[in-house]
C-alpha cells in the first residue's frame, strides 16, 4: 500500500480518501501518571503526572481531572491543575486493603476547562455573632466539649465549627452518598456466616415500624 497527496485531493491505495476539516487548532486533552507509582492501602495519595495539553491558546486557562475509577477499588479524585501545567500532582485513592501499582503512562482521564471563582474572605465568627449558621448544631456540638477546656480555648472551638459549618450533617439522613466506593466487611480467614433473623421483642415494633416509616 502507498500514499500519495494531490492538491485538494488525498488518496490512499488508489481510493479517494474524504478529510475532515475543522475550525482552530486540534488540541489533544489527557492526562497520564509520570512515572510507576504505588498506593498504600486505603490511603490516597498524589501523583506524579504529566499532561498532553497542546494548544497554544489553552495555556493559562483553568483545567480539571474528573473524578473517576481506574480500575476496582482504585480511584481519581477531582483535581484542579496549575495553570503553568508544570509539577502536576493529581490525587488518588486507595479504597483496597493491598498496596495498587500504577504503571506509569496509565491514562487517569480527559481534562475539562472550567472557571475558578474566588470566594470572598469572610470574618471569623465569634461568640457574638448573631449570625453564626447552624445554631442548634453548633450548640449541640459545643455542649459535648470537655468540662475543663478554657474560656480561649472553647472560643477557638467555636470559630473553627463557624468556618466549617458546611461539612457538618444536619439531621440522621443528611449524610450524603458516593457511587464511587463499595463498602466491604474484612472478616480475614474466616468466611461470613449467614443466619436467620432474630425475633424482635414486642415492646420494640412500635419504635422500628415507626423508623422504617421514616426511612421510606
């Protein structure tokens, strides 16, 4: 087989050959790991990894890695990347209980251009602060704090609960969900054993129907 060029005409073993034309330049979006790389078990680490980012005009714009699995028990975590593209580190995580090696070049996804919005800096909120969010959950969680903390250090509590209000759960379901990791039971040599349902005592199938209703 052989190829040959005419103008305004590509034809490959003597067959025309249609060409796709598109408009800017081609621009070719991948990340991969650097190098071989070895992830403890169920910890997450941050890799080593290069970019193939080609396109002139892309320099200096804002691009992620989405989060993804690579392969069981091995994920991507979503990672925003420098814009010089230089030391790039994406983070990944171990759910396994065995050490996983990435060889290097292994392909950890497609990058997406996004916008980086820069939050306003907001005061710390103090113990006067009226509008402190989550009051009952703050008050909660302040009521369990030891008897012999001091006045400082209580405040220093409080500011630190105020600043991450948002990571704290607000009622018994608000705890959120993944689809990316499965949750497994080790139970070492030793295989599961199934057994039949226990009866429940009868003064106690009043509160369960009733807390099944609520999770229906």
């Amino acid at each position: 087989m052989g190829i040959r060029s005419q103008p305004g005409l590509h034809r490959f073993d003597r067959r025309a050959a249609v060409t796709l034309a598109r408009k800017g330049r081609l621009c070719c979006r991948r990340i991969f790991v650097q190098e071989d790389a070895v992830l403890p078990p169920r910890q997450q680490v941050d890799v080593t990894a290069r970019s193939t980012l080609l396109s002139p005009r892309n320099v200096g714009a804002d691009w992620i890695v989405d989060s993804d699995q690579v392969r069981p028990g091995l994920y991507v975590d979503r990672t925003l990347l420098p814009t010089a593209h230089h030391d790039l580190k994406v983070r990944m995580v171990n759910t396994t209980a065995e050490p996983q090696t990435i060889p290097g070049g292994t392909c950890l996804g497609n990058l997406q251009p996004v916008d980086v919005v820069e939050e306003p800096v907001q005061p710390h909120a103090s113990a006067s602060d009226d509008q402190a969010p989550s009051a009952d959950t703050l008050n909660c969680l302040m009521d369990k704090l030891p008897d012999d903390m001091s006045g400082d250090q209580r405040q220093q509590v409080q500011e630190l609960l105020c600043r991450y209000d948002d990571v704290f759960s607000r009622g018994t379901y608000d705890m959120g969900g993944t689809s990316l990791v499965e949750h497994t039971i080790d139970t070492g040599s030793q295989r599961p054993i199934r057994q039949g349902l226990r009866r429940h005592p009868t003064a106690y199938l009043e509160t369960i129907d009733k807390q099944v209703d609520e999770l229906i």
